[in-house]
C-alpha cells in the first residue's frame, strides 16, 4: 500500500497495488520454500481470518475478483484445502469491512459471522450478522448503529469520542 503516494489511496489511477491472498508452504528442515501460489488468482482482499474450528475455512473482505484495486464491497467464504469460494456482495454504496466469527452455542454447527457494514448513501453503519452455514445468503440480522463509522482501512477516526455502550438483543 505505501505505492500510493498521498494521505489517502488514489483507486481511481490504478495506484494502488491490489492484496492478494497466498499460501506459502515452507520445509522447516530443509529450510527452502516449496511453494508459493495465490489460494483463488485474481481475487483482492482484505482482513483475512478462520473459524475456530475449522482452521480450512477463511472469511475476507473482497473488492474484485480480476485483480483490480478497489474498497471491499462484498465478502467471501474459501476453503483453502479445496479452493472453492462463496461470495455474497453489499448492496450499492455499501462497503465491507473485517469478518469476526463468533462460535454458536448449544453444539449448532458454525459461526455467527460479524462485521460492519458502511452504507456511504445513508451516512450510516450497520453490524451484520451471517450464518457461517449458509454464507452467501447473506446477512440474517443487520444492526443499526445509532451513529455512522466511516469505510476506513484498519481502523476508523472521529473527531470526538462517541459513546461506546449498547444493549444488543440476544441471538
């Protein structure tokens, strides 16, 4: 990300190198890479991570699947020991940040999938929730912030410090 060259990524003109998800297998003994691949070419992504259980699945944001820098707009579901990828896309103007899988309780199977989405029409934020075991139905409860966070890479500013408690119903 330092090609861009200014205070915020220029997407427009290309400058912006696309992130890309490999897999390295490295011969600890041997000390020697054995291979080095992208796990789905093409695919730009962001904030990669795993269910608990089920180290084979990852869930990131995703922007393009030709490799073409852009903000995340959708997420996607890989198994990386089969390659086979799900995706479910935001509606216009929305944007997609991290995934955080929260295991089910009572011995369902899966993960609640949690993470915000910024909707930049409506200057609003809402937390969605997704069910690990039907992924690409999208969200089955969406959330709404009583203020907006804006889209930010890695983290978002506010000017002032907004109040940080809510009573969220239960699932």
């Amino acid at each position: 990300l330092g090609a861009w060259g200014g205070p915020y990524p220029d997407f427009t003109r290309g400058k912006v190198p696309p992130s890309l998800l490999y897999e390295t297998i490295i011969d600890v003994e041997k000390g020697t890479v054995v291979s080095h691949e992208e796990v789905r070419p093409g695919i730009v992504i962001e904030f990669p991570t795993q269910e608990e259980d089920k180290r084979n699945m990852m869930y990131l944001a995703i922007a393009a699947e030709e490799y073409t820098s852009l903000p995340s707009t959708g997420l996607c579901r890989i198994n990386t020991e089969t390659r086979e990828m799900e995706t479910w896309w935001a509606d216009n103007k929305q944007f997609t940040h991290e995934v955080i899988p929260v295991k089910k309780q009572n011995g369902q199977p899966g993960s609640w999938l949690v993470t915000p989405l910024y909707d930049a029409g409506k200057r609003r934020t809402t937390i969605a929730i997704i069910d690990s075991e039907d992924f690409s139905s999208g969200p089955v409860c969406r959330l709404n912030l009583k203020h907006h966070v804006t889209y930010g890479l890695h983290g978002s500013f506010a000017r002032q410090q907004l109040p940080v408690s809510y009573s969220l119903p239960a699932l």
